[in-house]
C-alpha cells in the first residue's frame, strides 16, 4: 500500500515542495537564531555594564572611606544577580579590599553556552570620586558566569526549530490533500480509462475530460490524446491496405530475388573464372619476363666473348700502329666497339632489373668527387657544341656518403649525355644539393625540350619522345629506362619538368646516409692565408661559372671583391676573353698571382704567376690555383695522395702467369696485355689442363676463365685449394658474366678476387699489383 502511494505523482510532488519547504525553513530558523545569537551576547555586555556602572559610584565613595563593612553589603548586592559568579573591590595597592563569590550552576547542557558564549566573562571598572579625580581608588572586579544568558538563548533556539518542523509538517498535510484532490485523482480517472481500452481496437476509444478541468493542463492532455487517437484510427487504416499490398508484393519480390540471385551466381562463376585466367596469365608473362632476363643476360655473355677479342684486339693494333690514317681508321672501329659494348651494357642492366639480379653496394664516396668527374668527363663533348657545362655543387655538401658511387655516376653520365645531346645552344647545370637526409641531384639544360606526351615516354624502353628526335639525335632509349629503374632500386625518385623549346629539369632524388670519414685534404691554415689576401673578381656577369666560383670562394671565408676597384690580391679573370689588352693588365698586375677561368679547354700561359683554372669547377683545382697565385703549396704530404686515391705500386718483378682462357682471340689479347706489363706467360684451354700446368711448373698467379668445357673455372679452383701446396695460389676470375651472384659464386669457389672482361691493362695491372705485393690469405669456405 505504501508503495502504491509512493509512486502517486502527487505524493512526490508533496515530497518535494516539503522537502524544499522545510530546507528553506531551516535555513531561515537557522538565520534567525544566528542573528537571536548574536543580539543575546550584545545584551549580556550591556546588562553586566549597566549593572557596573550603577556600582561604580558606591564602591568609589566606599574605597574612599575605607569601608569594609559597606564594601561587603555592595558585593553581596551584586551577587543576587543570577549571572555574578564573583565581585571584590581591589584598592590602589592592588590589595584585595572586600570580595564575595558563589559557585557556577552545573547543568548537562552548560558545555553548548560555553562553546557559544564562553565560560565566564571578567569586567572591571576604574574607582574614583569626582573631586579627586586625578587620585586612584583602586578598581571593581566583576566575573560573570554567561551560562544565564546562554541557557535563555538555547531555549529560544529549540523553540523556533520546533515550530518550525511543526510548520513544515502541517504544510505536507495540506499540500498532500491538494495536491491528490487537484492533480491525483482527475489523472487516475484518465488511466482508468484507459485501461479499458482494447488492445485489437484502440483506434475506437475517445476519453472523457474530468470535470472543473476543461481548460487547465489535464483538459489539454486528454484533447491531445483523442486527437492522437483518431489519427491512430485513420493509419491503422492506412496500415491495413498497406499490408494487403505487401503481401502481393512480397511474392513478387521473392520471384525477382530468386531470379537476381541466379544471375549473380552465374556472373561470379564467369568472373572467377577470368579472375583464374589472368592468374595463369599474369603467371605466364612473369615467366616469359624473368625467360626473357635471362636470355639477355646469357647472350650477352655470348655477345661479350668475340666483342671482348675485337676491342683486344683493336687496342693492340693502335699500339703498334703508326701511320696516321691507318690509326684513325682503329680508332674509328674502337670506339665503334665501344659503343656496341656500352649499349650491351644498358640492355643487361635493365635485363638484369627485370630478373631481379641487380646487386647495389653501399660503401663510402665523395658524391662531389664523383660528379666533379662525370662533368669533367663530358665538358670535352659539351665544348665540341658550344655549349657551357656548369656545376653548381652548394659548397656545404657533405663530404662522403654511403651508397652505390657506381650506379650513382650511371644514372648522372646517363642525365649529361642525354642533355648535352639535346641542347644545341644555352647552358647545362648540374646542381647538387642535401637536405632532410637526401641527396637531390639536378640536370637542367636548355635544348629542344619535350611535349606533354613525350614525357609519358620517355621512360619506357627503347622509346623516345617522338620519331623526330630519333631521327635527329640518334640513341636506343635506353638510358632514361635505366636511370629510373636505378633510382627506384635506390629507393629514390626521379622527376622530369619539361616544356617544347624551353629545356628539360631532371631531378633525382636519393635517400644516401651521410659517412662521417675523412674530410677533404684542404687546409684550414692556408684558406685562412689566402682570406687575408683576397680575391680580385675580373670574371664578367655572363659567365656562367661565375656564380658557382664565387660561391665557393665566400664559403671559404676568401673575401671577393671588384678587380677594377681593388687592384691587389689574386686576380681572377676569364681565359677566354683574354684579349691582348686583358692579357696586358694580368701581365702588369700588381698583386699577387693570376688564376685563368678556362671553359674552353684550349688556355694555355707560359707566365710564371699564372695558373689556368679549368672549367667546370673542380674544388680541388680552385685551391690548388688559389695556393700557387698566393705562393704556397697545396701538395699533400708524401704518400698522403696515394693514400686517398688508393693507388699502389707496380710489381717490382715479373711474374709467372698462368692465364687459363678457351677463346684463342682472348688469350692473344690477354697475352699481349700482360707481357707488355713485362709479365711471363702460359695458356691453357680448359680448367684440366690447368692442373696439369700446375703440377708442371710453379707459377705466381693465375687468370682464371669461367665458363669453359671439359672443366670450367669454378671446378678448377675447387681442385687447386683442395691441394695443400696450392692454398696460397692467388686465382683471379676473369668472365663476361656480370649478373648479381657471379662474384659470391667465385669466392664461394676459392677465386680471391674478380674482374670482367674485355681485358682492360690498368684493371689488370692493378689486380696483378694488389696480389702480387703481399702473400695473400687463402679464402675462407673450403
């Protein structure tokens, strides 16, 4: 029952409002008594002063006189106020004159007044009579017990909460019986209404509004709900005719859904069966590719052999020859061979790409070295078109990095010759930079350009931009193809910018880590001389290296300034317009040496202050010049450039060399070479007849073929390391195959080391040198 009264609205609404009531009401009464409080401690001070001021008169006059006995009748006057606990007059002395005292009530509720109030309270009061008013008397002491005061005030506290509950109280009953009357019982008559209503017919129903509540809230709600009521009927109407509907569509629908369903049924057989198709096919054209990769690479190895014994034998024959038209004729044929051989290179490069065989080393180079000689190596071709090569490395390149420094000077020869190639007049830069750990290699040249379409072209194999610049410029289209195929493999990225008529920008993109080695052989010492010199610039604004020179110089520190305003320091001035006026002032000049810009390759000066500074800049060259015209030397301490470059020195003695080669034009290429290295040497066909030398004779070394019949190299080797008077035998690979694999397979053999053909002599000759100055180590895996 009471938790039926306990979910009535009207019971939480009284709930409520008293809960809110008797909280305001406290809070009031609780303000009330604060205030009672307050006034009840105002009124004890002003009692207990008053009742000492009525004193003070007395109890001067009897301190005048010295009266005890009416000094007793006073104090005991003032004990008959029920708050005086203790009174006594104290004269001039401090003497206690007279003194009555009574103890404090004791009562349970004596410690709630002295946490109001406090325990007692003590007033005095100064004693003198007015004729001697500069004569003191003494005082009157007074101690209050403020529990009087304090029990008054705690009565009328709990009266007023009392009423006040009270009130609270009364107010719950009164709001309860209104609050069911007015609310409670019209809102039950609703919901027994409702009650009655069916669930298989709600649409019927209409409620009745209570009485004396048609326009209140409760009249309002019920209106709502017969509106709700009535639209309930007009959709379940609605309702009805839709779902006879449905039920004709839902077998309709099931018809077209069978039948979707066995067409996508079909079409999903058909496409797995393309999908397997192009499985099998992507398969297949993945199989011809690496078939076709390897197919390259092993005709290439075939090509390579009898092309190896041409160019042999072609250097061989301008060795000796020494008419004129004849040796043009040779060179003619050279360098014919030697294209042949590059663009068999490019094919097996990219061959070997496709076959996945490319190997990438990564390894410490000066990126600036390297591309100082990829321009030197084509500003003689850029000077044949009249064109200027600049390059314009930033001065703060990093001196070393670790990565492909082969592949590297590919892809940049690869970008020269191809902008060189293509530009007929202008300027072609490269430009190096470094930055967020990546190299950022830039070819920019102001040829013929490339339409939109070419450069979509341009990448693929054995195309170019169009049939016209085939037919003008000649090329494979290959060289492109494999700077990008490179790159990738470098994880790097190549972009081209490219507009017809307006030159081409090549950008290439390499995440090289920096090598913190060894830095560049300039000495601090001698820029820091050569800074308080001063360079004296004669080089004019059109210059095209004039920039990338100056550049330099200021990051040296080197200060650069006007030749004709500051005619002291070095003077640096352009070769090529060195006319005999220019010549004239270098001549007269009166500073220190002369240093001639040369982007023409043809400068030549027999003066001993001058020093010709060939173009493109080389960094080194610049330092050496910028030494000699300030007369000092730059040469490193002796032995330190062998060091750098690696250079070793020559075999002190000649050699016995056992050169173990099938092809007969190879062996006479190869004897030649090294008899001309003042080396002995004998043949063999085939790796058995290799063995049986060995057992004939004690050679040095050993040239070792390996694709042969009868025995190839590999097997021959395997037989001379298992011989333990051979373990030391230095046997160096020679073959055509250059796919990634060949050199571990002749290591893995016991081969020391590995070099390609066509026989070259300084590749030889530094083989021979670096195994035949120290005993080598026998190789490890056997």
């Amino acid at each position: 029952m009471f938790d039926r009264i306990r979910q009535r609205l009207s019971y939480r609404l009284t709930r409520d409002t008293v809960l809110v009531a008797m909280a305001l009401g406290l809070v009031l009464n609780l303000l009330q008594i604060t205030l009672d409080y307050f006034t009840a401690r105002d009124s004890m001070e002003s009692e207990v002063r008053a009742l000492i001021s009525i004193s003070q008169s007395p109890a001067s006059q009897i301190a005048y006189n010295i009266d005890v006995r009416l000094a007793e009748e006073l104090l005991d006057g003032l004990l008959q106020h029920p708050a005086t606990i203790d009174a006594r007059i104290i004269d001039s002395d401090g003497q206690t004159m007279a003194a009555a005292s009574q103890s404090s009530p004791v009562s349970r509720y004596r410690w709630i007044s002295d946490l109001l109030f406090g325990a007692s309270l003590v007033f005095n009061k100064e004693l003198q009579v007015p004729q001697l008013a500069d004569l003191p008397l003494g005082q009157l002491v007074v101690t209050v017990d403020t529990y009087h005061y304090g029990i008054q005030f705690l009565t009328r506290a709990a009266n007023t909460l009392v009423i006040g509950l009270l009130k609270s109280l009364a107010l719950s009953g009164v709001l309860l019986a209104i609050f069911y009357f007015v609310l409670t019982r019209p809102m039950m008559n609703v919901i027994n209404a409702l009650s009655q209503v069916r669930a298989s017919s709600p649409e019927k129903v209409r409620l009745p509004i209570p009485e004396n509540h048609k326009g209140d809230e409760i009249g309002t709600m019920v209106g709502i709900i017969n509106e709700h009521l009535a639209n309930m009927e007009i959709s379940v109407a609605r309702l009805r005719s839709a779902e006879s509907a449905m039920k004709n569509y839902s077998s309709q629908l099931e018809r077209e859904v069978e039948d979707r369903t066995r067409e996508i049924s079909e079409k999903n057989e058909a496409l797995q069966r393309g999908n397997r198709a192009l499985v099998r096919a992507k398969e297949d054209a993945v199989r011809r590719a690496r078939s076709r990769a390897n197919f390259l690479a092993s005709m290439s190895h075939e090509i390579r052999t009898p092309l190896n014994g041409v160019l042999g034998m072609l250097g061989l024959a301008l060795e000796s020859e020494r008419d004129t038209s004849q040796r043009n004729r040779l060179e003619i044929a050279l360098n014919a061979g030697e294209s042949l051989l590059g663009l068999l290179n490019d094919i097996l490069d990219i061959s070997k790409v496709e076959a996945g065989k490319l190997s990438l080393e990564s390894i410490p180079f000066s990126m600036r070295s390297l591309i100082e000689e990829c321009a030197t190596l084509h500003a003689q071709q850029a000077r044949r078109k009249g064109i200027n090569l600049v390059n314009e490395t930033t001065p703060d390149l990093p001196e070393h990095f670790l990565g492909d420094p082969t592949r590297t000077r590919q892809i940049l020869n690869n970008l020269l010759s191809n902008a060189i190639k293509f530009t007929d007049d202008g300027t072609v830069k490269v430009r190096t930079s470094w930055s967020g750990g990546s190299l950022r290699l830039e070819i920019i040249d102001t040829g013929i350009g490339m339409s939109r379409d070419g450069l979509h072209r341009i990448f693929s194999p054995f195309s170019q931009a169009d049939t016209d610049t085939t037919r003008l410029y000649g090329g494979t289209g290959l060289g492109l193809t494999l700077c990008r195929q490179l790159v990738e493999r470098m994880h790097g990225q190549i972009l081209v910018d490219s507009k017809e008529g307006s030159g081409t920008h090549f950008t290439v993109t390499l995440p090289l880590p920096v090598y913190q080695g060894d830095q560049a052989g300039i000495t601090t010492e001698l820029l820091q001389r050569i800074a308080r010199i001063g360079v004296a610039m004669a080089l004019p604004q059109s210059n095209p290296h004039r920039l990338t020179i100056e550049s330099q110089l200021r990051a040296w520190g080197v200060p650069v300034r006007s030749a004709s305003r500051h005619p002291d320091g070095i003077l640096l001035i352009d070769a090529a317009n060195s006319t005999s006026e220019n010549l004239a002032f270098a001549n007269d000049w009166r500073g220190e040496g002369v240093i001639l810009a040369d982007q023409s390759g043809t400068a030549t000066s027999h003066h001993p202050r001058h020093c010709i500074l060939a173009l493109p800049l080389r960094r080194d060259d610049l330092f050496r010049c910028l030494c000699s015209a300030a007369g000092m030397d730059a040469r490193p301490p002796a032995g330190q450039a062998d060091a750098a470059t690696g250079d070793t020195a020559s075999p002190t003695r000649a050699l016995d060399i056992l050169l173990v080669e099938d092809n007969q034009v190879n062996q006479l290429v190869a004897s030649s070479l090294l008899k001309k290295l003042g080396h002995r040497v004998d043949h063999a066909e085939n790796g058995l007849r290799a063995l049986e030398a060995l057992q004939n004779k004690a050679f040095d070394l050993v040239l070792m073929d390996c694709q042969m019949p009868v025995m190839d190299g590999y097997e021959a080797t395997q037989a001379i390391r298992k011989n333990p008077e051979w373990q030391s035998l230095p046997v160096i690979a020679v073959t055509a195959n250059v796919m990634q694999g060949d050199r571990e397979d002749c290591l893995a053999s016991g081969m020391n080391d590995y070099i390609t053909k066509p026989y070259n002599r300084d590749q030889l000759r530094a083989v021979i040198s670096r195994w035949s100055q120290t005993p080598p180590e026998p190789p490890t895996g056997f």
